[in-house]
C-alpha cells in the first residue's frame, strides 16, 4: 500500500510551536491534510513522552529533532517507547534543556551522536539540510566530517528539492526525505510536505517504525512531495532583516552586510547548493523518486480570491472542499477539476494552473518566505551603485 507520511512536526513543547500542537490536534489535521502516518516531534520531553504513550496504537511515529554541539539539527526516529526512555538516559548528561525543550540541545558532535542512535535502533539523517542557520552543510562542507558514516536519510528542507539534493554527488546514494517541520497543526503548514512511502500495513508506533524504516531502507519511498525551493524561506541570497536579494559575487564584496539597511545577508540554499556542486546540475541515481511540487490548498484559495490565509473567507471555503473531497491532498492532486470548479471556479482555475506548473512565485530568501503569483514576479534585487571609482577601477 502507498502511504503519506510526515515525519518531521512539533509539539507545543517546543520553542515557537502552537500551544495547540497536542496529540489530538495532530491527529485530527494530520487526517484532513491526507497523512496516514505521522511524526509525533519532540518524543524526548518527559510530559510528550506521556502523552505519545496514550496514543502508542495511532498512525503516529516516534521522531525527535536535535540540536548538536556545532548547531548542526538532526532527525530521528525511534522505534519504540522503550527506546525513548533509553536515549533520554543515554543523553540527558550531555544536555542541560532535555525536560524543558521539545528539540533538546545535546552537546556532542554529529559522529556522536550517530553511535549512540544507532545502539538503540534509531534512524537519524541531517534535518533541513541546507538552511543557513543550523544545518549540516551551514556548519561542514561534506555530510561525512559531521557523521563520518553515511546517515540513514537526508531531509531537504523547505528551500530545496529533489534536483537541488542530486546537484551534491555525496547524497547520490542517500535517500531524500521532505517532511514539514510544521509549529502549528494549520494544514497549510503540517503535511505542507511530505513523502509517499510503500508499506505493508499501518498500525501503532513500533508497527509504523518498522514499516517506514524498510521503505527508507529499500529505496520504497515512491515520491517526495513539497513545495517549490522558491516557497521556502532560505531559496536565495539575502538580506536578513529588509530582504532585499543579493547575487553571491555582490554579497561577497559587501561582506555580507546589506548595503541598504546594514542587516546581515544570509546565504541562500540555491547558491550553497551551487557551491557544494561540482557538477552543476542535478544528476539522479536510478532508485531516486520524484519530486512533486505542491502548494498548501489555503495559499491557492487565498490568491484565488484575494483574501489574506487567515481569513474566514479562506477558512471557509478550505472547509467546503475538505468536507466534499476527504483531505487536502486529494483536492489537490487527484480530484476532477470540473468538480472543483463547482464549488468555486476561481480556486479550481488556480489548481488547474498549480497542475500544469503554470504557478509564478516570488522566492524566498534571508527568512521571508516566497509567495505564490498569477504573474510573473518582479524580483527586488540589489543593484550596485554606479561611481566614477568603481567604473574606472
């Protein structure tokens, strides 16, 4: 059976997450999006840990994000409560937030790490790999100095994709994972993406463990779905503070500080993509699936009738869509357009568009996510100022 799959989501005992991120929400808008397995996130706090416990026989998977000692974020999965418990023990000595922090700071390097996950039968891979804030290609140039070993999965993050991942000969014989990171249970941010996985069967969390490692394991991941790179909020080069999108070789003169309002550029994860790149392009290994590109039906339906995502207006026909077709993701992959035209002909216009990928976007960079378009984007790039000086020199 062909499944979809969240693996990496938040809890409300995380930093920055919803107070709302509890089992049951998670569960519910995990449904409404379309997932039949998802991540529980956090699995080390001790109260989540609790929690989860309640929950043990739910389409639900234990995963955790973790912070190491170089900033680098990793992703795993646990295949048991039993082994939660474990690890907990194993690292709590390393780690001064384990029982207050949903996404624990555990000071050992990456190689560490890796060991220890592998003696209680985790999976662990590199989370947002290429972002520019804690990521493994922020702080290493090759995933080995991190792992010294191959990981188990490589999760692309939001600014990147499939293609951008096989631009890096190193992650060719790695599998992709893309997974949401989502902090509220908003179905345009949980299942904003995810993977579609083959399985033999669904069940509690030690079932669903097995099952996914052996589709990672025996390249049974049959697509990747997520957004496009230019949605994300990292996609190119640019200013951290007033966003302005800078070239590398216009950022590198300046130092990396913003010529317009002094904020510190970030590196965008196209450009640190083309570093790692000897190849230039994307060269894909046989057992390599697709990647599908996809927008969160509340981002479609919001530029469809010019309302804000939060609106009631989006809200409600989000809701008239979900009640007729199930989930979302069958609104936007599988179901008959006429037939969502019905309910609105603007919205089912814009998914016909999304479909063909005849969608614009305006990308992202330096933390402000990309924007979906009818048009044509206009990007706001800096321009160097033309001098005397510097056109004679």
């Amino acid at each position: 059976m062909i499944i979809n799959s969240d693996l990496h989501i938040h809890s409300r005992f995380a930093k920055g997450t919803s107070k709302y991120m509890d089992i049951p929400n998670i569960l519910r808008y995990a449904k409404l999006k379309g997932l039949h397995i998802v991540g529980t996130g956090d699995c080390l706090h001790p109260k989540y840990l609790e929690e989860i416990n309640e929950y043990k026989d739910s389409n639900l998977i234990l995963t955790v994000e973790i912070e190491d000692k170089n900033r680098v974020h990793h992703l795993i999965l646990l295949p048991s409560i039993s082994k939660a418990y474990e690890l907990r023990e194993r690292l709590k000595k390393y780690s001064n937030n384990m029982d207050t922090e949903g996404r624990p700071k555990i000071f050992l390097k990456g190689n560490e790490l890796f060991e220890i996950i592998k003696e209680v039968e985790g999976l662990i891979g590199p989370a947002h790999a290429f972002t520019p804030y804690t990521s493994l290609y922020k702080s290493f140039d090759s995933i080995y100095q991190c792992y010294e070993k191959k990981p188990d999965f490589v999760e692309l993050g939001l600014s990147a994709d499939g293609d951008m991942g096989d631009m890096i000969n190193e992650l060719r014989d790695i599998p992709f994972l893309s997974n949401s990171d989502a902090h509220s249970y908003h179905p345009y941010r949980l299942g904003r993406e995810f993977n579609q996985l083959k399985v033999n069967s669904i069940g509690g969390l030690e079932e669903n463990f097995e099952e996914i490692k052996k589709s990672i394991k025996n390249n049974n991941i049959v697509a990747n779905y997520g957004l496009d790179p230019a949605l994300g909020k990292y996609y190119l080069t640019a200013c951290s503070k007033c966003y302005l999108r800078y070239h590398m070789e216009d950022a590198i003169k300046l130092k990396y500080i913003c010529a317009k309002c002094g904020g510190t550029i970030k590196k965008g994860v196209y450009d640190r993509t083309l570093e790692l790149s000897k190849d230039k392009k994307p060269i894909h290994p046989e057992f390599r699936p697709p990647y599908y590109k996809i927008i969160p039906l509340s981002q479609i339906i919001a530029l469809s009738i010019g309302k804000n995502i939060g609106t009631k207006a989006v809200e409600s026909l989000w809701k008239e869509y979900i009640e007729e077709y199930y989930n979302e993701i069958n609104v936007l992959i599988k179901e008959d357009l006429s037939n969502l035209m019905k309910i609105n002909e603007k919205v089912g216009r814009v998914i016909e568009l999304f479909r063909k990928n005849k969608i614009y976007y305006y990308p992202g960079g330096g933390g402000e996510y990309g924007k979906i378009l009818k048009t044509p984007p206009k990007i706001k790039w800096y321009q160097p100022i033309i001098t005397l000086d510097s056109w004679l020199y």
